[in-house]
C-alpha cells in the first residue's frame, strides 16, 4: 500500500513537482483502457468505481490542501465534496460508500477535467516546504488508489459472464522456486519506520521487539501447492481452520481462491490458464492460515517479517511500473507479486497517536479486527512500500492480491 523515491527526502521545488506529475499521470493511464461504464461500475460494496477512485484522490488536494493553502482558490464543484470524500468524519456527510456505483454523472470526462483544475492549482504550492509532508501524504494516498482501482476493475470485470479483459496479457513467465528457508537468530529487534523520507503514522513509533528463533519461505507458496491442498481436501478438513474461518468456509461455499475456475484464474487479461508456478493470490486470512497449517508451518508475525525485510530492497521484484496488464509471476525477491498475510492483528505501536486533524483519521481508527500484511504485490506501485510498510484487510477478504509466505520455529 505503500528504497524507491517514496525514500528520498525529496524536498520541494523541481524533483516534488515532478514526482506528483508522475503520480497523478500513472492514475490517469490506468483508466485509459475503460469505457465511462467501465469506469463506473461498483461489483460490491468493498469496491469502488475507477472513477470515483480518480475523483476521491484529487478530492485529497482539493479539501487538504488547496482549500486552506492557496489564496482565492474555488471549489471545481461545490456539491462534489459530499461526493468523493471516503470516510472523513471531521469533513461532514457524504454519499454512503456501497452506492458510490450509482453515480453515473458526473460522467469520466467531467471528472478529468476535475483532476486538470487541481494540477494547474497545486503548481503554486509544489515549491512551498512547509506543504511538503502533506503533498507526500496526498501522494502515497494516491498510490494506494491505484492499487485499489487495478483490484476493483478485476473483481468488475470477473463480475461480467463474458470474463472481458482491462488489457493485453503481459509477457512474463513464472519464476521456478525452490523450497529454501531464510533463518534468522531471534533477539532484539528494533520494529517501525525511524530513517528518512515518508511513512505513513501507523508505521510508528519505532521500537523493540524480542523475536524468538525462526525462518521464513524464500519463496511464496504457490498455485501448485495451494492445488494439491485442495486435492488433499483443504477445504474440507474443519481441524485446519480456525472457528471463524470455518464458519466463513461453509457459509460461502468457499472450495478455491477468488477468481479460480477449474484450471484457468481470472486476471486483468481475462481468463487465463492458471500457471502452477506462479504464487497463488487472492486468498483470505483464513485461507492462509489454514494453509500454514496444513503444511506443517504457520504465517509469520509482522515483526519477523519486517526484520527480514529490513536487508531487501523494497523496490524490487514484480510491481507496478505502467498501465497494462498486471500478473504474479513469482521472483527471489521478498516483495512484489502478492502483499502477505501475517498473523499480527493491526494494532497500534507502543506510544502511536495519530495525526492532528482530518488527516488523523487515515488510519488509526481501523486499528479494529483486521490482519496486517507485508511487502507489496504486482498491482503496487513501485517505490510505495518499505519493510516497516502496513496494509490491513480484514480475514475474510481476498479481492486484493493477497498471498502468503511461510515461518516456522526454530
């Protein structure tokens, strides 16, 4: 979600300008290949229409910075704020999130023109330093989006009987992994972001944790492990589940991942034949952790995971660089492909606050039963996440592209 130039201490001026030239112009390319309809459709209430994506992140420049920072600035539209704000309670009421699909004006066109009106006005304020935290945090929030945009067009499209494609497939072959474990000595491990450049606040306060001896995968677990688990009756074997997971099994009819039909999977080309190397994705919490168990392992927690990552490079591996086509195809790289499950609830570091303001609601008020994840997937933008990054879902949801990778004791 989330190395890289999201590292830099970039500053104002030139370099910030042009690194939010290059954000908002990836966001507007990404709905390039979509129809107005396309770009309106809402497949279910944890989606939201492309376009109210494109909408909402420029609503972020507008309301957290335009509006109180630049001199005789207009609202684009003054009844759009109630549109395309998301969950800020200090910023009023707004159109309930599970009928944003209902919004088929103001049409994709209106809304990049919306986009255009807040660049030309941001260009006063790219230079001004004391605006720089703020314009990062914009944009990092805007990557997010992307992310979110690629995964809700998918689950849109795979909605659709006729399987349509967003784009071509991409020309990549998986990675053959083998089965290698990375063993780290336990001990004392300072956990959170305290170095340069941007993070978002539930990344901190730094701090210790003490780890006990453990190894983690090298590799995510794959389609062809993930297949002879169910071959081996996976999902119906309720001693590999927790009590809530199984219970979400039966009651969904849960039998594969998301998007698995026989032996082809539903990607951003439509329907493909599944690749047995290529690491499995769209799997829930439940899912992983029945998975872990069923292999004789289990998921790491978020500090084992983070005190590994701290020596790889976050910008590696298979993430997003362009419009197109995004597929997992497995590399030696600890991120990219698919964010992974831990089994670390999402709660706040020792000595957290969040942020004064509107802005303090980003996240800090999820910190409610949900599971942090780590690394980052092929639908990420590359340079967005960093070891001490957080994402959180809920167990039971798996429209992103989540994977896991295993731990065990030593």
């Amino acid at each position: 979600m989330h190395g890289g130039a999201i590292r830099e201490d970039i500053g104002g001026g030139p370099r910030l300008a042009e690194r939010y030239r290059s954000v908002r112009e990836l966001s507007a390319a990404l709905v390039a290949p979509l129809s107005d309809a396309d770009s309106t459709l809402q497949s279910m209430p944890d989606a939201s229409p492309a376009k109210w994506h494109l909408a909402h992140t420029t609503w972020f420049f507008e309301t957290f910075l335009l509006r109180d920072n630049l001199p005789g600035y207009r609202l684009f539209h003054e009844r759009w704020p109630f549109l395309f704000n998301s969950y800020y309670e200090a910023e009023g009421p707004r159109h309930p999130r599970a009928a944003r699909g209902m919004l088929a004006r103001p049409a994709l066109d209106e809304v990049l023109a919306y986009r255009a009106h807040v660049d030309a006005a941001m260009a006063a304020l790219l230079e001004r330093s004391d605006l720089k935290d703020l314009i990062e945090l914009g944009l990092a929030h805007e990557q997010q989006h992307q992310e979110l945009l690629l995964t809700d067009i998918k689950h849109a499209l795979w909605s659709n009987p006729l399987g349509p494609a967003y784009a071509a497939p991409p020309s990549v072959s998986a990675f053959a992994s083998a089965e290698a474990w990375i063993d780290h000595p336990g001990g004392i491990a300072r956990i959170g972001h305290a170095g340069e450049g941007f993070a978002f606040d539930n990344e901190g306060p730094a701090h210790r944790v003490l780890l006990e001896p453990f190894a983690l995968a090298e590799s995510l677990v794959t389609n062809a492990e993930w297949q002879a688990f169910i071959v081996e009756g996976g999902y119906r074997t309720p001693s590999l589940w927790l009590s809530d997971g199984w219970a979400w099994v039966q009651h969904d009819k849960v039998a594969t991942p998301l998007y698995w039909h026989e032996d082809e999977a539903f990607g951003h080309a439509g329907w493909q034949k599944r690749d047995p190397a290529a690491p499995v994705t769209h799997v829930s919490y439940y899912e992983a952790d029945a998975f872990a168990t069923w292999a004789g392992a289990r998921l790491p927690t978020e500090f084992e995971w983070e005190a590994i990552g701290q020596s790889h490079d976050p910008a590696a591996g298979n993430q997003l660089d362009a419009a197109g086509a995004i597929m997992p195809s497995g590399s030696p790289d600890l991120f990219g492909d698919c964010w992974q499950w831990t089994r670390s609830a999402y709660l706040p570091f020792p000595r957290f606050r969040p942020a004064e303001g509107a802005v303090g609601e980003y996240n800090g008020k999820f910190m409610s039963g949900q599971f942090v994840l780590k690394g980052a997937s092929c639908a990420t933008p590359r340079g967005h996440s960093r070891a001490s990054y957080r994402n959180f879902f809920y167990p039971h949801q798996r429209w992103q592209f989540t994977g896991l990778r295993l731990a065990k004791d030593l």
